[in-house]
C-alpha cells in the first residue's frame, strides 16, 4: 500500500463519516444519510481527478464506494452514542481534520504525478481537501465550512506548499504526502482548539 | 432513431418540464422558468459526459437545447391548467420519474460505451439519472430530492445494474438500456404510490 | 497582450470584485471574503475550460489567482467606502456587468478555438459568462442572479451571437472578442437602467 492508497482509504472514511453525522444532524432519513456520506467521501477526489483530465477513480472500481460505506456503517454506530448536537460534535470535527489532511495529500501526489506547476499542486491539494466538505454542505443548503472557517482552506493549502518544499529537498512524493497530512491536521486541529480566526472587513 | 437518442429526446423534455415546473412553483418569472427548466433537462448528461471525458452533448449541437426548449413550453402551457402546488403535483412526480427512468438508461448506455467496468457503469447511470434534479433543487436552495427520498436514486441504481444484467444474458445494448428504464420507472412510481422509505437513524 | 488576456484580466478583477462584496454584505470575515472572492473570478473560466477537455487556466500558472488576489485587495478598499447595502450597490452591479462582459468574450473565443460548433460557442460564451457570479451565489445560499433576472443570461447569449456574426464577416476573433464585450456589457448596462424583464408564468 503506497502514500495515496493510505491516504484515500483514511480520507474516504473520514469523510463518509462528517457527511454521515452532518445528514443525521440535518434529520435525513438513513437512506440521505448513506448517500450524502458517500457524496462527501467521493466528491473531493471525483472532481481533484476531473480537473487533471482522468476518469474519476470513483467511476472505475468499487474499491472507493466500498471503503466509503464503510465509513457510512461506522458513522451510523457513532451516531447512537453521541450525545447533544452533532453538527459541531468534536468527533466530527476531528474526523473532518482527518479527511481535510489526507485529502490534501492524494491531490498533492496526484497534481505532481500529472505534472502540474508547483502552483497547480498547491491549488488542486486545495481543491480536493475542501471539496467533500463544500459539497455536502451546499447539498444540505449551508454556507460552506471553507467560507465560514479561515483556517480550513489555509491549512490544505500551506500543506500543498509544505508537499512541494519538501520534495524539492530530494525527499520522495510518498513521504512528501505523509508530512503534508502531518502538517494539514496538526495546523487544522491547532486552529480549532485555539480558535485562530482573522477580522472581519 | 436508436435507444440513446430516444431515452434522450424523453428525458429532456421529462426534465425540462420538471425544472420548469419547480421554477413556477418558486414563483421565478418568464426567463427563470425557461432557464431552469433548460439547466435540469440538460444537466444530468453535461455531468455523464463530462465524467467520461467527452465533450458534452448539450455544446456540440443545437438538438438537446431545442428538445429541452419544447419541454419548457410544454411546461408553460402545462402550469395554467394545472391546480394548487405545482411541487408536488402528480403530473411534476410523474414527469419526473421518467425523466429518472430515461437518463438511467443514457448513462447506462454511454458508460458501458465508455468501456467503464460493470460498476463504473451503474454509478454513471444513477449520477446521469439523478444529477438534473439535483441541480435544479441546488439552484432554488433546497436540499436536492436526492437526499430527502429513499428512493429515488435507488431505483436509478438497481436500473444500472438491471442494464448490466440483461447485457450479460447475451441482449444488445439498445434493448437493455429500454428494460433498464422500464424497471426505473416502475420502481420509482410503486415507491410513490406506496410510500416506500427507510427508518431514520 | 491580445483580446484573450485583456478579456481575462479585466474579468477576473471585476468578478473577484463582486465575489469579496457579495461576501463582505454576507458578513463573512476577511478570509471568508478572499476566497468567495477567488472563486467567482476562477469560476466561470475553470467551469469554461473543463467542458472542452482542458486542464483549466486557474490550475496551469498564478497569473489567474494573482489577478483574482488583486481584485480581492481592491474589494476591501472600495468595501470600507461604500455606503449602504453592499449587496445592490451600483459599483457591485457595475463590475458584475464588467465581469460578465468580459468572460463571454473569453468563453467565445475559447469555444472558437476548440473547433466548437457555432452553436456551442454560444453556450460556451454563455455558460463561462454566468459560472463565477452562479457559483458566488450558490455558495452564499441563494437563488443565482442568472435565475432572477432576464436580463442576465441573455445578454450572454446574444454576445455570443454577435461574436459569431462578427466573425463570418471576416473579422479577425480578437476583434469579434471585443465587439462581443462591448454588446453585452451594453446590453446587461440598459436592461439595469431600464428593468428590463419579462412577465411571469
């Protein structure tokens, strides 16, 4: 199992579980539940592989819709045992910082192997870290945790620029992915435990 | 005319009618109405070919646009006789459903073309299927129809892998792709007519 | 600098622009407001370029994102100035009127170059003029402006007409280009000052 795999499997069941919780909270039936999670665990990495010209991995095997279900099953468990609101829960939140880093990552790896700028890697780490996240909350007609949070964009993309720094020193892409999911979720979680935000205009 | 290009003259008016509907029901005017209904008929089949890698249909000719338009007419006639909440109304469900039905079978049918694999096929039947009325439920701010009934991308599911049943019994395409939106549609009225959902968790 | 980078800066600004104010209105804080305002001067062109089967602009090189950052940067300033509710402000619908203009040009030339129809370049020119101020809204939770209002879409549409018109007159696309901005920003500048619409359903 190289860098990505990892990664994939980690974000995709992190994933399936914000979005699992986050349609529970939103009082959707068990069926909404299992398909808005699926959603967040495949949209980051559908449109990451759309951008870069690729038939999405989530087209060509069952491999990401299995791991995602179970992510779906794992959330169902949880949800029985959570107390008080989910949306906020710090569960979700951790698992939301999970995805968010290991997501960063698969686009890091997968914009370098495409043979993007620099910049491009950066970029569509980015993109595909806070694309889940994005699309489920857009489906459940929420303003985006990305536009609402200052440092939940921030941190994907310092890791996307952490990725290409650190390969640029001679290290390999797949232990570059493992620092910048490293980087992604310590940042993130700093973030949420010291309440790091910037003024409003 | 061959399955494709009938499923496909049926699903965009089917859709544009629903879309049109939905936009007199929000009580847009004239041209949102027109709008919308063009965006729901075409948007399930932008997305199928966009995933695969093609140009989409709805930029190369003029065809869909124009079925699309004759479902928006059709539509705009349709809302003066019909009475009290256009949403919920039987003829929108019913239009809506074949639409479903139909789009199943061209993501079915341009999947398989594709040369995904049986499972790629089946999700690119059920995202073809259900992506118009996502859009168009996205578009007026409401959490997408997608997640809020059990069945309605189930039935767009199991009619992906009907598609691929028949396929493997040795019957050409065309043929699968209309027992395809035959079994859809069917399913996706009997779960209206009886009600059919799924606990909540 | 030819009529395709003239047309790209000068909408990527002017969207950015509207995106930051959208935001600020919203009451987003200042991180919120850069990236809402990132995304709609990137929206429509990266939309634009992935329905023709390219790797989009935004994740090729900087220039669009530095661009995009200026606008951003010039939103603040104007934000502390303006009067009012940001949201309607006259320079808000001015620079959408630019952003607008600006981008059917460079999506009816992108369209002209990919060996679209005539046809396809329309709805290219269209689809690339109306994706950064959709996305703004949609992310914002709220009915895009391409619905609300008639004269919106259509200006796009038609200056995607004129762009083809010009063009079968032998003129040079990097004229036509300029010809098709001034039409529509004309065009979208009147149906404000007038209220243009259209009856309802």
């Amino acid at each position: 199992m190289d860098a990505f795999d990892l990664m994939n499997v980690v974000g995709l069941v992190a994933f399936a579980v914000v979005g699992s919780l986050k349609a529970a909270d939103a009082e959707l039936d068990l069926f909404g539940v299992a398909v808005l999670g699926v959603l967040t665990a495949l949209g980051g990495g559908t449109m990451r592989d759309t951008l870069v010209g690729r038939t999405p991995a989530s087209l060509q095997s069952m491999a990401d819709m299995s791991v995602a279900v179970v992510g779906v099953v794992l959330a169902v468990v949880l949800s029985r045992r959570l107390a008080g609101r989910l949306r906020d829960h710090p569960a979700v939140l951790l698992s939301d910082a999970v995805g968010l880093a290991a997501f960063a990552a698969t686009g890091a790896l997968v914009g370098s192997e495409a043979g993007l700028s620099p910049y491009g890697v950066v970029i569509l780490a980015t993109l595909t870290a806070v694309g889940g996240g994005s699309l489920a909350d857009l489906l459940l007609t929420r303003v985006p945790v990305v536009l609402r949070e200052d440092f939940y964009a921030t941190p994907a993309l310092f890791g996307g620029v952490v990725f290409w720094l650190v390969t640029q020193l001679g290290v390999v892409v797949d232990t570059a992915a493992l620092v910048c999911a490293g980087f992604v979720l310590s940042t993130r979680l700093l973030a949420l435990r010291y309440e790091w935000e910037l003024p409003r205009v």
